[in-house]
C-alpha cells in the first residue's frame, strides 16, 4: 500500500479569479474580541504568524486539514475554554451561576444578528428536525394542501412534512438536474394548494446554492409560506432572512456554527408566527413563566412561545461564543474566504482530472465541493478513499451518495486543499 507521505508537494494550481482575503487580520480580530483571560491562557507571546494563531485558535488544524465543516464543525478553542469555565463555575456555585449567566439571550440576539432578523423572532429547538417539525405541527393544514420541496433534500426537510400525509397533505418533490435544483422545476409544481416550499440554502449532498429569495417570491405569488433549512450554510454563507423575505429558518450548532452538537435554531417572520399554532405549550412558553400556579397566561410574546421547556444551558454558553467567534471574524470575510477556497478546490481538482459534480454557475457555487472519485459514483470506493485520507494523511473529508465532499470553512488554507490534492493524487497513483 502506497503511503501519502512519501511523495514530494503538487504543483499548486491556478488561482480563481477572485482574491483570497487574507487569514491573519481575522486571526487577530478575533484575538483582539476575545476574553482578556482565554487570551492570557493561550499564552500566545510574540507569535503573530498565521500557523501559530490559527493552532491556537483552532486546535484540529494542529493534526489535519480539517475539511469537513458539512459534517461537523470542531469546536474553537475559545468555546472549548468558555463552556469549561462556565462548567466549571456551576460546579462550584450551582444556580447562582445559572442564574447570573444568560447566555441564552446573548445567543438569540448574536444569531439574530447573523440573518438581520429581531432576536424576539428566534426559538432555540433541538435541531433542524425539531424546528420543521415545530412549524409542521403549528401550521393549520387542510385536507388536499400540499407542500413542495426537493428530492435532494437531507431528510430533516422532508420527514416533518411526510409525517402530515394522515392529515391528508401531500408532499411535492422537485427533482434536480446535474446537481442543480432549477426554479422551474419547483416553480411547476407550486399550485393553488400549496401551502409552503422548503429547500436549503445548501444542498447537502451537491453543493447547489439555492436562490432563496426567488423560491420565496414563487411561493408568496401563491399564497404559500416559505421555509429555508440553513445549517449547511449559516456560518460560513450570509443569509440577510429579512431581505429575502423568508418565513422560516431553520439551522444548527453543529456544523458551520462551529459549535458542539446539539442546539436548534427556528426563525420565524413575525408577521406568520401568529398564524403558528404552539402545539407543545409548556412552561417556558408563558408570558411569566416564573408565576408557577398561573396556568391561564397568555403566550410569550415572540417566537420563544415555542421552546416549552428549559433550553441546553451549557450548550447555549458554548453556541454564544461560536457566534461571538464569527461575529468578530467579518461576516463579509468569511464568506469570501469560504467560497474564494472552494473555488481553488474546484480549479485544482480539475487540473487533477477529478470531475467535479457541484454546480458550476457562480450564483449557484458554495463552499461545499463534491467530486468523483472515480468514473461513476461508489460509495464503497470513496467511503475507502475517505478514510485512508483520515488516516494516513490527516486529511478529513466526507463520503455522501458514493462522491467525495469537500467542505472548508474560513480558518481553512491553501496548504489545506494542497495538503487533500496532493494525497489524493498519491492514493490514485498508488491504485493504478
């Protein structure tokens, strides 16, 4: 078996025509917005280089070239060190510490400051099912309705609407065409009953960008809400939900939020969540939920009518400052340096000879990159490739629906993909 460490580096390959922002001014924003003690705890000194901020700040590229933020996005060092001394206050003071914390207000309004929506607009859920199915159950559906959505869907966007089939709704699946999700083909089966569309903002199996937006002007011209599932994209991608005019967003902690598993995120625009039924009213749903014995309240106001119950203290501490990570870092720079090294990825991929199946309009691109591993999609093969990458070259990828995805987000570098290319290169020469 060929190693993939005993072959010289790859001629790099072309530039894309945009310019890459460079790392180290968001390195150091970062640094610079960070707790004065997680700084001090770094113990940094004089080391200002990009490698040694970026090990620093972001402890998994000191073993790999972490390019799998599609499937889990690894905890920065500054939410590994607040979640611990937040664990570790609770241990010490217990509800007094829970009681002067409130990272679940700091949470709501930094993700509401991510999409340019109200904090009162956002409910925290258990995850992306959890948020649709929260929407799907609060909808008043009718015999006949139906809603529309597409065949390439991961299926957090799909079973919470299949699940109303036994109130006699129909779910509608717009079928993609070379990995694209064309408006036609979701605008021909939008009708008089159609009650709400819902796509991603990123496709999780192709890369395709949706143009969310135009999705949800097809669907208000019928009548019918739109619902956006953002967890592929929010996080490394801007998505102003207002602009657009999205009725739903739901998304994640765990993949481009850069924060542990499992926190759910639901937008909901404030002119519909009256029209939401709250189907699992609990105690936290009330007007004063303190006011133990007064079960006849009114509801909460805003979209946290939703949550029920208690929120993941501690998970809610570490999703707080993953925002506040990427709040620091420039949205604006981080998107284009996300989508500035997919399209390196993609330039030198090509080069290779691998055939790159994402789409390739540049309204259409993201930072998610899937390819071939071979002349037809195996699952078996790139699930092999996959693991001998992790393995062998400490070069972390994912295998979905038998191609090979790539998925950087910001903090990733040139020498990363180099780092991926050149493995494989040396895994197909080994092969040959």
């Amino acid at each position: 078996m060929t190693s993939l460490t005993d072959h010289p580096r790859a001629s790099s390959h072309a530039d894309s025509d945009e310019l890459l922002p460079p790392l180290v001014p968001l390195l150091r924003r970062i640094v610079a917005a960070s707790d004065p003690a997680f700084i001090a705890d770094l113990d940094l000194g004089d080391q200002q280089s990009e490698d040694a901020l970026r090990q620093a700040l972001f402890p998994v590229t000191q073993t790999y070239a972490y390019l799998n933020h599609a499937a889990v996005g690894p905890a920065p060092a500054s939410v590994t060190w607040a979640t611990r001394q937040a664990f570790d206050a609770l241990s010490h003071r217990g509800s007094l510490e829970m009681e002067a914390r409130e990272p679940e207000e700091a949470a709501r309004r930094r993700f509401a400051r991510l999409i340019n929506v109200a904090p009162e607009s956002i409910a925290f859920t258990k995850n992306v099912s959890d948020s649709f199915m929260t929407v799907a159950q609060g909808m008043d559906w009718r015999p006949r309705d139906n809603i529309v959505t597409a065949a390439c869907e991961f299926p957090s966007n799909v079973y919470p609407w299949l699940n109303l089939a036994e109130q006699g709704v129909e779910t509608r699946f717009a079928q993609s065409e070379d990995a694209r999700l064309p408006l036609e083909r979701i605008a021909a089966l939008i009708d008089e009953r159609t009650r709400l569309v819902s796509v991603s903002l990123v496709e999780f199996g192709t890369g395709m960008r949706n143009d969310v937006a135009a999705i949800a002007r097809l669907a208000h011209a019928a009548g019918a809400l739109c619902a956006v599932d953002g967890i592929q994209g929010l996080g490394a991608l801007r998505l102003d939900a207002t602009a657009a005019e999205l009725d739903f967003v739901g998304s994640g902690s765990v993949k481009w939020l850069l924060s542990p598993a499992q926190i759910g995120l639901l937008y909901v625009r404030p002119s519909v969540l009256p029209m939401l039924r709250v189907a699992r009213r609990g105690w936290k749903s009330v007007a004063t939920p303190f006011d133990f014995f007064n079960y006849d309240q009114p509801l909460r106001v805003g979209a946290a009518r939703l949550e029920g119950g208690s929120n993941n203290w501690l998970s809610l501490v570490a999703l707080e400052a993953a925002l506040a990570l990427l709040e620091s870092a420039d949205a604006e720079q981080v998107e284009r340096r996300a989508l500035g090294l997919a399209d390196r990825l993609r330039a030198g991929l090509r080069e290779r000879g691998y055939t790159v199946t994402s789409p390739d309009a540049p309204a259409e691109r993201s930072q998610v990159v899937l390819f071939r591993w071979g002349e037809q999609a195996d699952e078996a093969a790139a699930t092999a490739v996959v693991a001998r990458l992790a393995n062998e070259a400490r070069v972390t990828i994912s295998a979905r629906n038998g191609l090979m995805r790539v998925s950087p987000h910001f903090y990733s570098t040139e020498d990363d993909l180099e780092r991926l290319l050149d493995s494989l290169d040396r895994l197909r020469d080994g092969a040959s």
